[in-house]
C-alpha cells in the first residue's frame, strides 16, 4: 500500500495533518494562520519518521545514506539545523 499525500495545516493555531486533497489544505501545500512561521525543533526532529528525517535532510542539500539508522540521521539533521545556535 503507497503512502496517502497529506499537507499540514493550522487549525486554531494547532498544527494538522490533512489529506492533500482536503478543501483546507490549497492545493496540498502548507497553510499558516495570521503568517506565523513554523520551525523545526529538536523534538519535531526526534519524532520523525526514518523516511521523514531522509526527507528533510534532502532538502538541506544531504543526499542521506539509505542504509543509515533512523537515529544518525535523526543526529546529522540537528546538527544541520541547528549548526548556529
């Protein structure tokens, strides 16, 4: 079974996740209330699917190893993100 498209929506300034096809989601992009900007953190990070992380990794420019555990890339994507502070 292939995995649903879904987007993430703001609903009462709570964060969901919706089909992409759902009316609220536009098209399937992400939507913000009021413009509030969301960010990653260290514990969205942590909470992140294997898939995910590889995800998020490729677009910071990371072409993650395939065969590497969830757990390093989980470590190697905070570290990108938060390299500066």
């Amino acid at each position: 079974m292939g995995r649903v498209a879904t987007a993430e929506i703001v609903v009462n300034g709570r964060r969901k996740i919706v089909n992409a096809d759902d009316p609220r989601a536009q098209n399937g992009e992400k939507t913000m209330e009021e413009g509030r900007a969301e960010k990653v953190t260290r514990t969205d990070i942590a909470r992140m699917s294997k898939a995910d992380v590889a995800e998020l990794l490729t677009m910071h420019g990371i072409d993650p190893d395939p065969k590497a555990k969830a757990t390093d890339l989980r470590d190697m994507a905070s570290r990108v993100i938060f390299a500066g502070i």
